[in-house]
C-alpha cells in the first residue's frame, strides 16, 4: 500500500486546506479526511493503478463534502428539528454552510 502512503503524504495537506476553507471548521474537516482516507484506503490495491492520485482525492474529497452537506441540509430543515432546538438550545451542533462548502471551486 506503498502508492497510497505516497499520494496521502503529498496531498494532505492540500486537502485538508481545501476542506477547512470550504467548511470554515477544522474539526469538521478532519472528520472528512478521515473518511476520504478510509475510502482510499478500501480501494486496496486499485489505489496504484489511478494515474492521478490527487485528482482522484479531491473528487472523492468533493462528493463526500457534497454528500455530508446534503445529510445536514436534510437534518436542519425539518421543522420538527427546529422546535426541539427552540426549546433546547444546547442541542444545536453548527452544520457547513451548504451553499459555501458544496460549491465545486
């Protein structure tokens, strides 16, 4: 899995920048490189044959972003959620701001 080590040395960094910008949270983003990362690294030896490690990290890095900001775009519309905030504040969790952090650039 030498390749895999490789690209996430090189591209690490990058990444988790573009997520922390997109996200405006650190916390957040590194929940995400971690499930890139395990993404990457299900992928086993298949990982060694993309010809283009960083490419193939940011589209992974970019639908898990847009799949995370749509189950939180779900989760705080509901109405329901919303009273239970009203009457509760310390259940509220700060979500990515859809817009921002899904948009491709």
């Amino acid at each position: 899995m030498n390749c895999l080590t490789v690209a996430w040395t090189a591209h690490e960094p990058e990444l988790r920048g573009w997520l922390r910008h997109r996200l405006g949270n650190p916390a957040e983003a590194d929940d995400l490189m971690q499930d890139l990362f395990l993404k990457a690294l299900r992928q086993g030896e298949r990982f060694c044959s993309v010809r283009n490690a960083r490419a193939w990290l940011f589209e992974v890095a970019r639908n898990t972003l847009a799949v995370d900001c749509a189950w939180h775009a779900r989760r705080w519309s509901c109405p329901r959620t919303w009273l239970r905030l009203q009457t509760n504040p310390t259940l509220w969790t700060p979500s990515p701001p859809a817009c921002r952090a899904c948009s491709p650039s």
